[in-house]
C-alpha cells in the first residue's frame, strides 16, 4: 500500500488563500508510525494479505457522504475475545449482533459513539458470545426518507474451546506477567499484547486492545487513526 494514504491521517490546518482570503484547509501529511507500532501498521498494509476491512462499497445509494467503513471486527475473521469491540466510520446508524442460525434470538444492538476523530466505536456488553459460534455484524445505515436501514452484514466466529484458545490465554498471561516485572506501562503492554495477536493471526483482538486503552498518548491516537483512515482507504473485498 503507498505511502501516499498517510496523507488521508493528516492533521488539517487553516490558511487564508485565494484572492478572495477565504480561510482554506490545507492537508499535511502525517508521520510515518514510529517502532512501537511499525508491526501493526506492516501486518495491515501487507498486499498479500485478504483485505477484510475497509470501505464497504455498493451498499447503498450514490450519495454526497463517504460510503461506510468496517475497521473491526473483519469480514469471516476468528475472535479470541468474546466481548468484542466494534470498530466503523461512517453515517451508521446502530448496529446488532445475531447468532447465525438462530433467526429468533433477541440480538445485541447499539448505537456506535462518536470519537472525536470521527470514528465510531461499539463495545459489546451482553452476555460472553459462545465459544466457537458464528455471528452476524449487522449494520445499520442512515437513509433519506427511510431512516435506519440494514445494508450489511459481517460474519465472524469465536474461537472454540480447546487447545489453542487455552494456549493464547496463557501466552498473554505470561506476557503480562514479564512485562510487570519490568514494570511497563498499560499502553506498552497493550502493544505487546497486539503484536503477539497479530503474530497468531488474530487481528480483531489486536487492534481492539489497541482501541481500549484508557488515557491514550497522544501517539498511540495519532497511530489509530492514521491506521483507520489507512484501512478505510481501500475497498473490502467480497
């Protein structure tokens, strides 16, 4: 993926220009990420990979606002955590949560919260999704005239019982327990903690212990959103 998406993170300053002296947003570039998040960034951009996050397009009308974007979780991805956080930008309105399968269960729904970068963010609060089920990220997008419309829908399984979900439980409980000792801070450890998702392929867990750290530095914000508007520069693929 270019460099040139970068450009999508940076931060927006106001000059006066033009004849007229209208005050106009000039765009700048934003830095690259520094080491603490170099292997987050490497494992998103890799062109190898399936996109399975990023703009949604073609589900909904032609219309003057950007298409929607799904950041977390991705499309058919395995979650390790079974209270995900849900990850989106665009004009959505609520989204839900339905077991596949399962067509009268009531779903878990919710109305996204702004941040103020402009993404919206859902953490999921019922009841501990079920080991090694499979689920329907449904999302509901504000339409004129018609209002709250459902236009797409994600599946994603948690990781069942057994072995590996055990292994990983105490892979991150060795983990924390070696970086207190030396004693690190939250926001180094919620790093550690995403890289070794992201080395077990789990990015959906990654990025959502990237997403809940309480009080952020000010570089791990400016890292989330230049990795968000990188994700949603890019079409997810069907």
């Amino acid at each position: 993926m270019s460099n040139n998406n970068w450009i999508l993170a940076g931060l927006m300053t106001t000059a006066m220009v033009s004849n007229l002296g209208l005050p106009v947003a000039i765009a700048q570039p934003a830095p690259e990420p520094s080491l603490a998040f170099e292997q987050v960034f490497d494992f998103f951009r890799g062109e190898v990979r399936d996109r399975r996050r990023g703009q949604i397009s073609g589900s909904r009308p032609v219309r003057d606002i950007e298409p929607p974007c799904l950041i977390n979780p991705g499309d058919s991805e395995i979650l390790w955590y079974q209270k995900p956080l849900f990850v989106l930008r665009g004009d959505i309105a609520q989204i839900e949560v339905q077991p596949q399968g399962n067509a009268v269960a009531s779903p878990w729904n919710a109305e996204p919260t702004a941040t103020e970068s402009g993404l919206l963010t859902a953490a999921y609060d019922g009841e501990p999704l079920r080991l090694g089920r499979l689920y329907n990220l449904l999302i509901y997008e504000n339409q004129p005239i018609f209002g709250p419309v459902q236009t797409v829908q994600i599946p994603f399984r948690v990781m069942a019982a057994g072995e590996e979900r055990d292994r990983v439980a105490a892979d991150l409980d060795q983990l924390t327990a070696e970086l207190a000792t030396e004693e690190a801070d939250a926001e180094a450890i919620a790093q550690a903690k995403a890289n070794y998702f992201l080395e077990n392929e789990l990015p959906a867990d990654a990025l959502q212990i990237l997403f809940t750290v309480a009080a952020p530095s000010e570089e791990l914000v400016a890292a989330r959103e230049a990795l968000a508007a990188d994700i949603c520069s890019e079409e997810l693929r069907p």
